[in-house]
C-alpha cells in the first residue's frame, strides 16, 4: 500500500540516498558531504520528536520523496513555529501529488505540535519558480529573500 507515513530507522539507507540526490541537485552540490555527520544527523531526526519526517512510499514500497522539518520555538518567544529543512520528490515523480501530499501532512503534525505558523523554502534552488508557483497556491505568503556570498571562493 502507498502512502504517507512518519519516517523510521528501517528507511535511513533510502533516505541517505534521496539526500545525497538532493544535495547533488541542490545550489550546495559543491559542499562536500561527511557521510558520517549527514547519517548522524538523519539517524537524530527520525528519533527527536521535534522533527518532523515524513515520506511518501509508492505500492512498491519505495520511497519517492519525503519533507524533513522541525517545530520550535522562535528565537525571541516561547511561541512554537515549524520549519522544513527539506521537502524533496524524486525528478520521474514531481508533478505528481506527492508534494502536495508531504506538505498536507507536515501542517497537520506541526499544527498538532502546537505551531502556529509553517516556514517553508526554497533554499536548495531546485526549481525556485515551481517552487514559489507551489507554495502560493496553496496559501502559503512569500516573504523575504536569501542572499548568499562565496567568502573563500574557488581558484579559478
């Protein structure tokens, strides 16, 4: 059966995997990845029940995209907020329900979790205008922009 469901320790080879995709993707593909920090980070998210992972599994019980986020207080209250650190969907599935899917989840168990407001992003520059296109449809407000600067950059 296909569906939605909360992230377990038995998925974290698959989620490895679909991170390194998305890292490879991503503006921050020229980062290196310590494989070590990125599997103890995983492994810590899907046992701390701040966060919030949660995958799509097709029928054939692989993982096709996923939303990793977080709910906390903000910085200056004791107000709780959600935010993602990653919603990915595999390239063959986007177009799909799947995000849709992920996100309708991820406000449910944040709004559960006591946040009264989502942040989500779009940070990792994979289709920014599909991206912005997605989140305004579904009521979200854009605010704000990231701006980035390369303090050491590569010898050219």
């Amino acid at each position: 059966m296909s569906g939605i469901r909360r992230a377990t320790s038995n998925d974290l080879d698959h989620l490895l995997i679909l991170l390194k995709d998305l890292h490879a993707e991503s503006v921050y593909s020229n980062i290196p990845i310590d494989e070590n920090r990125l599997k103890s980070f995983a492994s810590a998210c899907i046992i701390d029940p701040s966060y919030i992972w949660i995958v799509y599994e097709n029928v054939g019980s692989q993982i096709d995209g996923f939303l990793l986020g977080y709910v906390r207080p903000y910085f200056f209250s004791n107000e709780l907020g959600a935010w993602d650190v990653a919603l990915y969907v595999r390239p063959a599935r986007r177009g799909s329900m799947i995000a849709f899917r992920l996100w309708r989840e991820f406000k449910a168990r944040a709004t559960a979790l006591g946040a009264r407001t989502m942040w989500l992003g779009t940070s990792a520059g994979i289709a920014p205008a599909r991206t912005q296109k997605f989140y305004t449809g579904l009521g979200m407000v854009e605010l704000g922009t990231l701006y980035r600067l390369s303090l050491n950059p590569e010898p050219e």
